[in-house]
C-alpha cells in the first residue's frame, strides 16, 4: 500500500496495520491538496509542485511534543540536502484534535525554527480542520481557507515563496479572493467536502 507520488513517504511494511492509519491520514491531506487547494487555486503556486510531485507528506503524532518537533527538524534537514523536495506537509496524525492545543504547538514549533537558525529559512504554514482566524465569526466561511482533514505543520522554502510571489500580479490579493471563494461555496459545501476527506481517513 503506497501513495502516488515521489515525494511521498510512509510505504506498508510488515508493521502495516500499526502504519494504515498514518496512511490514510496523509492520503486525505494529498487529495485535498489536490482536490481543494488546487482545484479552487486557494494557493496559485501549489498546482505545479504536484504536478512535479515535489510535495513531501509525513504523518508524526502530536501526542509527546518532543517528537514531533524532532520529526520537524529532520524534515528541515531533509529541504536542506534535498533540493527536489519543495515544501513538505507533517501531518498530525493525533494528539492536536484541540484547535488551541495546535496553536501551542505551532507557537513552540515556530519559536524551535527560530532557535535552530531556519528563520528566513523556512517559515510555517498553519491548518486544522477548525481554524479559525482571530476576530472572525465562528460560523465565518472564511476560516475554511486554512481548514483542511487533518491538523498539519506546512513547511515552505521563504526564498522559493518571495520569487514566486515577486512574479505573480497583485499577490495582496490572494487571501482576499479566496475569502470571495469560500463565501461564494458556501459553508454546507465546504463543510461536506471536509468531511468527505476526513473519511479517507
């Protein structure tokens, strides 16, 4: 059991019944990177790294903090050694099913990159499957533009983000389009097709 993909990692092996559940959590991330991000263009960059297949998965628990910011390091080293790979997705298979549990997380993973000297490096991206932007309206559509099956830690290279984004026209108006795009889906829409993915996993 193997997930498309040369950048995709987690293959079953003779612990596969201990291994099926982080499959199937990093085969919801992948297709709603590829049927949500993509499809609706929610990031205008992503559709050429899956189509190069260099988008990394990897599925760590959150349950002992320690080794999900060790799992974070090595994926830093990894982008450090492995030019093919252009962004990697650590997908929390438990322990961050709390959205403020997450942000703790995120807060100390961001903080680690910083101690370790990735700051200008690397940067992360934050989603959970109950985002919400602060100040926002619980029932707001918009949160659902960083709302995705899983909880996940996204590692993207900052100097590949500023040379795309100094080509792209009007990058500013990114997160105000998709915002339009959520509203205009729908909140039963977009929380069906959540669902819907959660189910792969």
């Amino acid at each position: 059991m193997r997930l498309t993909g040369k950048a995709t990692i987690l293959s079953a092996t003779p612990q596969e019944l201990v291994m099926e559940p982080l499959m199937r959590c990093l085969a919801a991330t992948q297709a709603w990177v590829e049927t949500f991000v993509v499809k609706h263009g929610i990031c205008p960059f992503a559709a050429r790294e899956v189509a190069a297949q260099r988008i990394r998965y990897r599925a760590v628990s959150a349950n002992d903090w320690s080794e999900t910011l060790l799992a974070l390091l090595e994926e830093c080293r990894r982008l450090d050694e492995d030019s093919e790979v252009e962004t990697t997705l650590l997908v929390l298979s438990e322990g961050s099913d709390d959205f403020d549990d997450y942000l703790d997380l995120l807060g100390v993973a961001e903080d680690l990159l910083a101690d370790q000297g990735y700051d200008g490096i690397y940067q992360l991206a934050s989603f959970h499957p109950d985002y919400r932007f602060e100040g926002g309206a619980e029932d707001d559509e918009s949160h659902y533009t960083n709302r995705s099956p899983w909880p996940m830690l996204h590692l993207l290279r900052e100097a590949s983000l500023t040379r795309v984004l100094e080509h792209y026209p009007d990058p500013e108006s990114i997160p105000e389009r998709n915002i339009a795009l959520m509203h205009e889906l729908g909140r039963e829409t977009l929380e069906r097709r959540l669902a819907t993915l959660k189910m792969l996993g």
